[in-house]
C-alpha cells in the first residue's frame, strides 16, 4: 500500500475535528514550503536549484496571515500554535532575503573606479551611523509584517 492510501486509510478513521485538524496543519505546511521555495530555502523538486522570487513569498506568507486573521478564535492551541510559529519564521526569513538582496543590489566599494570620490554626503559619517541605518532598515521590514488583527 502506498504512503497516500495509508495516510487517506488513516484520515477516514479519524473524526471529523481531528481530520480537519490534520488537514489545516497539512494546508499551513504546504503554504510554508512554498514560501520557502520561493525565499530560496528549499531547492525546486524538478530542477533542484534555488529559486528566490520575493513577490511571490510575500503573496504566500500573506495568504498564511489571511489564514490566521480568518480562523482567530477557531483553532485549537496546536493549530494555533503551527500558524504562529510558521508566520514568524516566515516573516523572519523575509526579511533576511529582502535585506540580502538589498546588499546584492547595492554597489560595493570595490566596483567604485580609481578616480571615483564621494561627496562628504555620500559618505557615512561614522560606523555607528551605519549600524542605525542598518537597524532602521531592519525595523522597516519587521514593520511590514506587524499586522495586527482585531
């Protein structure tokens, strides 16, 4: 018997909260794995590489906040449980992609030519400066994912 007859074998003998249950932990693990196919964490089954689309992660991490804002109240602690605990490390690598890709995008000292100066605004002023900017830029995407749900 195959693992599919096995786990629909398993379903049909469970009731019918705990078969929901299963099949709403089993939809926010499926939301999770795509998101982390399309954050680059998990490599593409047919081609093996990594792929990183930004825009489609955000639409699936949403989806997953949907999720959650339309089944407050209606979950069971460990429901309740995997959606917060998927949503939060999803949120979390969101922001390290987005904050990657912003340092991919961003020309590096090196690129700049011999001859190239910087203006004294250009210029940081000292690395304490940097480190602010970097923590607003952090503080900036964390606030993307801050919703609250009333």
């Amino acid at each position: 018997m195959s693992d599919d007859q096995n786990f629909e074998k398993s379903l049909n003998e469970l009731s019918r909260d705990e078969k929901n249950a299963v099949l709403f932990s089993n939809l926010v693990l499926q939301q999770n794995q795509m998101a982390e196919l399309f954050l680059g964490k998990s490599p593409h089954p047919d081609s093996g590489q990594n792929l990183e689309n930004l825009e489609m992660a955000k639409l699936t991490i949403d989806t997953v906040e949907m999720l959650e804002a339309k089944t407050k109240n209606n979950l069971s602690k460990n429901e309740a449980d995997i959606l917060a605990n998927v949503l939060t490390n999803l949120r979390m690598t969101y922001v390290e992609a987005v904050n990657r890709q912003k340092k991919s995008e961003a020309p590096s000292a090196k690129e700049n030519k011999p001859g190239d100066t910087q203006t004294a605004e250009q210029q940081p002023k000292s690395q304490n400066e940097t480190d602010q900017k970097a923590k607003t830029d952090e503080e900036e995407s964390r606030v993307r994912y801050s919703k609250k749900y009333e």
